[in-house]
C-alpha cells in the first residue's frame, strides 16, 4: 500500500503502491475514506464517521436547477448534461452490506429517491435512473472538514471531507496557501487535525 515517508519527523514524500518513492517538501494526504487508516500508520488520530453510500444520477432531465438543493429527504445537485445526482441520509441506511464486502440496492429505494427529487423540483419531472453508485463517503466522525498539517508531523497536510461540491475550491486555495508559505491561515482554525487526540 502507498504511505507517506516519514524522516527525522517530517514529511519527505510518498512510497507508492507499485513501488518506487516521489520526494518532496510537503505531502498532502487527501485519499478520500482512506485518510483516516493513513494517518493512523504516521500514529495521528483522525476519527472516522465515513458511512456506505449510495449515489444515484438520473438521466438528463431537462429541468433547470443551478445550485446544489439539499432537502430533507433529498440532496440534488446538477451534473453533466441536464442530470442530477441525488443521495440522501435514509437510502444511505437502506444499502446492504454483503458478507464478502459488495453492496446492495434494492430498485425501491433507487425509485425512492428519484420521487422525493421529482416533488422538490419545479413542475415534478418525471426522473428516470441512468446510473448508480455504492462506496464509502468520507466524513470525519465529528462531521466537520479536517484541512491542514499535522502539527506533530511538519509537512504532512490533510484534506479529509465529503463536502467537495461545495468546499473543494476554497479548501484547495488555502491549503496551496499554507502548503507554499509554511503559514496557518485562519480560515482553516476550526478544521485543524489536532482536534483529535495521537494514537497511543
């Protein structure tokens, strides 16, 4: 498995996967559920909150929507070519998880979030699936981002969140901006790693 070098204390790059080492002055960690389980090899704490979860993307709809809408019952958000992507809290829970590890969907709950999208749109339109998804969402068990370098481990960066739709742009600005002037920035305070404590 890939891992970040680790030498007198400092990040200094990455062992990948298939062999081979890329050096470097600073290491971003941001690989999605696994984050957590990577930290953890360095002896940093970061919890873990990631669920299972279920990604439906309709076929092109024709219905105008601009903006991500989270409801109660449904999140929309618009994708490539007139589609939406919906998920939601309740189908997340109804995803079977299989004894070997693969998922399962039952086509009710796929048809349950095509309706609750269809009922918060305007005119109701008819959504029809195009495809699915199952896999893990990565989201810190506090529920909150967690952006910048561990203080423990100069130049080992994290970036460990579900929110990209909504946080990728700016998350990736500030971090860029601490990554290239060794700087705190402090619109990044609240989403520090030391909020968890180190691995014993």
């Amino acid at each position: 498995a890939a891992r970040v070098l680790i030498e007198d204390g400092r990040a200094v790059g990455v062992a990948m996967a298939r062999g081979g080492e890329i050096r470097a002055d600073a290491v971003l960690l941001a690989t999605g559920p696994s984050v957590p389980r990577m930290a953890a090899e360095a002896g940093q704490r970061i919890d873990d909150g990631t669920p299972v979860s279920l990604l439906v993307t309709t076929k092109p709809a024709g219905a105008p929507l601009k903006a991500v809408l989270n409801t109660p019952r449904v999140a929309i958000r618009p994708a490539p070519g007139g589609a939406f992507a919906l998920d939601s809290a309740w189908s997340e829970e109804e995803v079977e998880i299989r004894g070997d590890g693969s998922y399962g969907v039952k086509p009710e709950t796929i048809d349950g979030l095509l309706t609750e999208a269809s009922k918060v749109l305007e005119g109701n339109p008819t959504l029809e699936l195009d495809r699915y998804g199952v896999g893990r969402k990565p989201i810190p068990g506090d529920g909150d981002p967690v952006f910048g370098e561990l203080q423990a481990i100069p130049g080992y960066f994290v970036a460990f969140s579900h929110s990209g739709a909504t946080l990728g742009l700016i998350a990736g600005e500030l971090l860029a901006f601490e990554i290239a002037t060794g700087e705190r920035h402090p619109m990044l305070a609240s989403f520090r790693p030391e909020r968890f404590r180190t691995v014993a």
